[in-house]
C-alpha cells in the first residue's frame, strides 16, 4: 500500500484555522483525462500490431518520419499503417498481451480514483476496441467498464483482411484531443452542483498530447520522454512521473491546498486561464467561470492571435499558469 494521505473533505487537522468548512458535496471536482499508449502502458499499442503483423518495423520507421517532416499527415500514414495488418482481432491481441506492460501503480491509482469519486478518462489517438480490450485483460472488465475511452473506433473485418480507423474528428489527427478534453470539461461542469468548477488533470507523454495538455489545469508528464522535454523548452509548467503513484501522491497534495484555500469554491487553486478562456469563447454554458475571470491579456492573445508574436505565447503561459503551485524538482 501506498502512504497515502486521505484527502480531506473536511481537513480536520486544520479545522481551527477554517471557519468555513466546506461539506463533502462542496469538494472540488478533479476529472482525470490521461493519454493510453507510452502513458498507462509502457509501449505503443499500434506499434506492437505493426510490427509483428503489418508494415514492419522498418516501414513503419518511414512513415513515422513521413509524419515528423510534415511529409504527409498522421492521419494519411495511420490509415496507411492500419491498413497494412492482415490478422484477425484476437491473434493481433496475442502478441499485444505478451509485450505490453502497464504502469507499475496504475491499477492502485485507479483504486484510489474510484474511491475518491475522480474520473478516469483515456484520450487516446488509438483505436477504441483495441484500447478496451487490452484494458479488459490487464484490469478486468469491472475496472475496466469504470474508465471512459475517447478514441478513434474502428471497422476490423472477422478474418482480419481489413483494419479501418473511424477517425472521430475530419481533422488531419482524426482525433483532436483538445476538442474532446473542453468538450468533457464543458460537460463536467453543467453536472457540478452550486457552480463549483472541476480541475482538469492531463497526464501524458509525448508531443501530440500538447494540445490536450494545454486545455488542462494540473499537467503530468512521464520523466525523459518527449513530451517532457518539450514541456521544458517551452517553459509549460508540468509535474514529471516515473509512476502513477507520483500523480496519486501529487493529487492529494493539490486536493488538500485547493480545500484550503478555496473549500471548493470558485476557481481551483491551481487553474489554466487558456483552458478557462477556450471555454468562454466556444460554449455558452460557460458564465459561472466568466464571472470570476478577471480579464486578461490572455483572452486578448486568444481573441486575436495575429497581434501576439509567437515568442510572448511561452512567457506569458509561465506567468500566468497555476500561479499559486510551483512543480518542484521532484523531491
Ligand atoms: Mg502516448
């Protein structure tokens, strides 16, 4: 077991120095939105399938680069890469059950996810049934029936002849990760009682979770890869993990100072003014939060882009993300 602490609805330690107390329902909302392949699992669905009965690993190599040149897009080279598997569903699973090994903590992660009443989202640029599957077999189909799948679907004929993406966006991604995350946190809120506003947590790995990444308020990103690295060139304000129990162990910290300093109420200690601001623009159900935004030269870089210089978007997201949190150094 991990020592965890129990985040406190009602911080009793610290009840002295709170005249307000918040009550259970008052606590804030964290919805938890995390990227499948490289993340929960330690290698890359797609890549597994490709290699041991598709394109190989070669081929694939070329098409990755096709996609990083611009060459082509990632949705042209994924229907390429889809395409080129000739094996039925389940001896495809075979060789994925064999390789694929999840995030050490994951599964006692989850645990605590249901039993703190956290959401549990994958937003993934795979495919959905092969993400649920392995979900399935790895978790068990109760906890696995517990997490919501955001991806792609997929039409894969019976004798494995014909692997199809049903791409969920007509964008050159087929899934935009973004759009899905503001979409869901548009949602969360309509279902939070007296206005209280959800924190949006992203945990990925790679560069094309930035997009999501950027639309969350709390971001983790797994330490030495990619998505890290860019994280640091760009000066984005993240926190690094080796394992889920980092998240679960940070997330308990964040719950705790948010039920401090705000017991739940208005924005959450830690927010994202950008994530807030693609809300206002795109969706009317947006006023609670608009009311306790105070204006920004953010929405005015959001409203007009062509105004701002490219160099001013990083330093300014330094500045203005979760002001009151600085990720340490992992200590
Ligand atoms: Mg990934």
């Amino acid at each position: 077991m991990p020592a965890a602490i129990t985040p406190p609805a009602v911080p009793m330690a610290k009840s002295m120095a709170l005249p307000h107390i918040s009550s259970p329902d008052q606590k804030r909302k964290i919805i938890c939105f995390s990227d499948f392949d490289g993340t929960i699992f330690m290698q890359d669905t797609g890549h597994i399938l490709f290699d041991a009965h598709g394109c190989g690993s070669k081929r694939r190599e070329i098409l990755d680069e096709q996609i990083k040149t611009g060459e082509r897009s990632f949705r042209d080279v994924s229907e390429e890469m889809w395409g080129s598997l000739k094996v039925p569903f389940d001896d495809g699973f075979e060789v994925m059950e064999q390789t694929l090994e999840i995030d050490r903590d994951f599964q006692s992660f989850h645990n605590w996810c249901l039993a703190n009443d956290v959401p549990f989202n994958v937003i993934s640029a795979g495919l959905k049934p092969i993400l649920r599957k392995v979900l399935d077999t790895f978790l068990g189909e109760e906890a696995s029936a517990r997490i919501e799948i955001v991806a792609n679907d997929a039409e894969i004929k019976d004798d494995g002849s014909e692997w199809k993406p049903i791409w969920r966006h007509d964008t050159e991604l087929g899934h935009d990760k973004a759009l899905s995350i503001a979409e869901a946190r548009s949602e969360a809120e309509l279902t939070c009682e007296n206005g209280t506003v959800p924190l949006i947590v992203f945990i990925g790995d790679g560069v094309s979770d930035l997009p999501a990444a950027r639309e969350a308020d709390v971001l983790f990103a797994r330490r030495g890869l990619r998505l890290e690295e860019y994280c640091i060139e760009n000066q984005i304000k993240y926190y690094p993990f080796d394992s889920f129990a980092d998240i679960q162990k940070r997330l308990e910290q964040i719950q705790k100072e948010d039920a401090e300093k705000t017991a739940g109420k208005g924005l959450p200690a830690i927010f994202n003014p950008r994530a807030n601001l693609w809300r206002r623009v795109s969706s009317q159900q947006a006023v609670p939060r608009f009311a306790i935004m105070s204006p920004s030269k953010e929405e005015k870089m959001f409203l007009w882009p062509e105004a701002f210089s490219e160099l001013k978007t990083p330093q300014f997201e330094v500045n203005e993300i979760s002001a009151s949190i600085v990720p340490p150094a992992q200590a």
